[in-house]
C-alpha cells in the first residue's frame, strides 16, 4: 500500500482522466543538444 498525502492525491487526480490515466510525453533531445553544444564551441573560437 502507498500512502501519500491528500494534496499529492488532488493533483494526481487532476493530471488523469476518469479512468485514472496520466498521459505525458517524454522526448530524448541529448543528441541534439551534444550537436547543438559542439556548433557553438566551434563559432566561438
């Protein structure tokens, strides 16, 4: 059993629909940020 306190609970509910589902999203950008941190080394030389 997980105890959590009622104002964790309230907003979990409302981040779910009525069938208690949390849709999120979650893209991986590391890729682009290396590529777009090394470009920047390079213009600042």
């Amino acid at each position: 059993m997980v105890t959590m306190t009622k104002g964790k609970f309230d907003s979990l509910n409302r981040l779910s629909n009525d069938k208690g589902v949390i849709a999120a999203l979650a893209i991986d950008q590391r890729g682009s940020l290396k590529k777009n941190d090394s470009s920047c080394k390079r213009n600042r030389r």
